[in-house]
C-alpha cells in the first residue's frame, strides 16, 4: 500500500508543475501570440495597395491598346 501512495505523490507533484507551467503559458505568452498575429493581419494592406495598383495599371493599358488598335483600323 505504501508504494502506491508514494507513486500517487510524485504523479501529484508532475501533474502541479504541468499545471502551473500551463497557467504561465496562459497568462504570458497567450496575449504576445495575439497581438502579433494582429501585426500579421495589418501587414498585409500594402500587398492590397500593390495589387491594384498592378490592376489599374493592365487595365488601363488594355483598353489604351484597344483604343490604338480601334485608331489603327480606321
């Protein structure tokens, strides 16, 4: 019977470290991963920019060749 207690007290006190290194985890680092995975998402509005000014640029040059091809044939 001995034994057995003396392994419950050892799984008790591995199960408190786990426990208190979880809520240290919890408390500390949960609050850095959000607000850099906020950083992340605000990141990205200069690929948006990038894109449609990308967008902007082909479609105005599409329909200036149009425009140039319509002249040409006349």
């Amino acid at each position: 019977m001995e034994r057995s207690e003396y392994q419950n007290k050892i799984q008790d006190e591995r199960l408190d470290r786990v426990e208190k290194a979880v809520n240290e985890i919890k408390d500390n680092h949960l609050v850095h991963l959000q607000t850099d995975m906020t950083k992340v998402g605000t990141d990205v509005d200069w690929l948006k920019r990038f894109f449609w000014i990308i967008a902007t640029a082909s479609i105005g040059g599409l329909i200036a060749a149009l425009i140039n091809l319509i002249i040409s044939l006349k």
